[in-house]
C-alpha cells in the first residue's frame, strides 16, 4: 500500500479539519446518523481531510476515535500538517497536549486540554504513520491543502509508513541548500532576535526576510508539505496566524488546478458567513472572493471543508457559549453536495 489509496464506492461525508474538537466530532457524528462503530445504516462512510489534533480540548480522544472508526472498516483519513509535525517531532503552537516542550506556553490560549502520557504517544504514532496522504476514486479527490500533480505524482511510489523517512529525505535536500548559502543560519538568527515578538498579536515584528524566504524554500522543495500546507510564497506583508507572525503566504493553488476530478481540502480555516457582505478574519483571506458554500478555482471544482472550528478555543476563552459560535466542524456530503455542520444546519453549495 502506498500514500495515495482509493476511496470506496459508498456515498461519503467529508470531514473538517477538528483540531481536538472532541465534542464537536461526536455531535456531527450523530446528527450525520452514524454510530460509535462508524456505522450508517444507508451504507455511507466516512473521510476525514486530516488536522484531527491541536488546540482543542482533547486531541487524545478525536484521535482514538477516528482510529476506531477507520479499524472498523468505516473510515479512512489523509495526514494534515498537524499530523506530520507531530510525527517528525516538529513542536508546534497549540500541541502540548502531546509534547512537554510545548505545554506551559499552550495554557494561555488553549487550556483546559487533555494530555497524552508519554506510555501512550507510542500507540498514537504507530496508527497515524499507517495513515496515506490522499485519497482518490474516479469522482472524487481528498487531500489535505493542496493537489499538485508533481507532488502526488512524487509521493505515489512511497509505501505506507515511509512518510517521516521520506519527508526527512526531501526535508534534508532543502536544508543542504540553505545550510550552504548561509540562509539557515539567517532564518535562526532571526527567530532568535525577535522571539518575543513572533508570538505576540500586539506586537508585529518587522518583516524578517530570511524567515520569509527560508520557509517558502522549505515549503516547495518538499512534496509532502506542498500536500499537507498547500503552496507557499514569499509574503507582501507579516500576517499573524496559528499564533505566530508569518511572511510566507498561502497562494491559491486551486486556480491553476485544470484537472476535471474534484478535490476535497481542508487546512484554509475557511468561515461560514451568517450574513451577506460579513467580514472574514485575516486568516480566511483566500476566501474573501468566494461565498461561504461555493466551490472555488480555476473550473470551480476544488472546495474546502475545513470551517475553523479550530478556533474554537477563542470562544472558550471569551466565555462565549459554543451553541453559537461562529467555528464550526462541517462535513461535505458527496455526492450530495452539500455541507452539514455541528450545529444541525444543512446547506447546498454552489
């Protein structure tokens, strides 16, 4: 088996990214009609775009959830970043819930949260390093940020559980690169000067050139970030997202997609509008063209699933009750075409 794998005949529903949204994932399981096996009785199954873990309340239980379901035969996922950052042991904001090194700076924003001890994290590797990177039949495509046909076609011959191997082979060609033109040493000494600043909303660094183009270089050269981040290129401006400035940008790749076959993503924390004409946070910016049901690109065929209930830690934190928020874990049902949220609430897209 290798890190592109078919997709079943069933009809489907499509998964967000739910980053520990626990709760969330068991009340659209339910309204979805699905039981604690994954079971549905019209024979549906389930997919899900990758990003189970970070930042929510309890990424221990999205995660052996959702590999329950897959052991049953009822599921399938695709690895987001989230996912590959924890494999590779790249220490992120809002993973303390599984790297000690992360935990007393993730009580800030995202405290409660359960945590994973160090006798358990070995289970939850050994299940997320079976997991492919994209999934396909004839009607229909799921990845995580972006599908690229160099990239899918680079990671085609790859066998299931080669992935951190491979993506440290492709990882250490790009590192190679800038260790030899002095970028690396740049990018650290610039992380190094404006730490504080990195992660402070209130406080935007200035633009820090050889972070912004030491992640772009890293991003491109590496076929499975390109799968799981999307394309990346050097930013206009800072922009602060996932808790920390940026200077490389997200660039929508949809719009060169020509292929006729749809593609499912996640990853763009895309929001539903309540109201014509509501304003998106900065991080839906790829999406301020684009109404809150529609399909997106170049032949209007690739759409994102992911609604930002990965934010939902903001409403936590403000008090704001959870029955309204505005963050929301929604599937896509295919070949329905149609979006189901948490909430109860169904939509047509467009």
């Amino acid at each position: 088996m290798h890190l592109v794998q078919k997709l079943p005949d069933n009809p489907l529903d499509i998964i967000g990214d739910i980053h520990g949204e626990y709760s969330a994932l068991l009340t659209l399981l339910e309204r979805l009609g699905y039981d604690r096996n994954g079971q549905h009785r019209k024979d549906r199954k389930l997919a899900f775009v990758g990003d189970l873990c970070d930042r929510g309340p309890d990424s221990h239980s999205v995660i052996q959830l959702v590999q329950h379901l897959v052991q049953q035969g009822n599921a399938q996922t695709v690895l987001g970043n989230h996912e590959l950052n924890l494999l590779t042991g790249d220490v992120k904001d809002g993973s303390g819930w599984f790297f000690d090194e992360r935990y007393d700076r993730d009580l800030k924003n995202y405290a409660p949260f359960r945590r994973t001890s160090p006798a358990q994290r070995p289970a939850i590797i050994e299940f997320l390093q079976g997991m492919p990177i994209a999934l396909q039949r004839d009607d229909i495509r799921i990845v995580h940020a972006a599908w690229t046909t160099p990239a899918i076609d680079a990671i085609g011959a790859v066998s299931i559980g080669n992935v951190v191997r491979q993506f440290r082979v492709w990882d250490n060609l790009a590192q190679s690169t800038a260790d030899a033109s002095g970028l690396y040493q740049r990018y650290l000494d610039e992380k190094r000067e404006w730490a504080v600043q990195l992660e402070d909303e209130t406080s935007p660094p200035p633009f820090l050139h050889s972070i912004a183009e030491y992640e772009a270089t890293q991003q491109m050269v590496n076929p499975l970030k390109v799968l799981t981040s999307g394309v990346e290129q050097k930013a206009v401006t800072p922009f602060f997202a996932g808790n920390r400035w940026r200077f490389s940008d997200r660039v929508s790749w949809w719009d060169d997609y020509e292929d006729e076959i749809p593609v499912v993503i996640g990853h763009y924390w895309r929001m539903h509008r309540m109201r014509s004409g509501q304003a998106s946070p900065r991080y839906s910016q790829l999406f301020r063209n684009v109404e809150s049901m529609a399909w997106h690109g170049k032949r209007r065929n690739v759409f994102c699933v992911d609604f930002s209930v990965g934010a939902r830690w903001r409403d936590r934190k403000a008090n704001r009750p959870l029955t309204t928020s505005r963050f929301k874990l929604a599937a896509l049902q295919w070949p329905e075409n149609q979006v189901f949220f948490d909430t109860g609430e169904v939509f047509p897209t467009i």
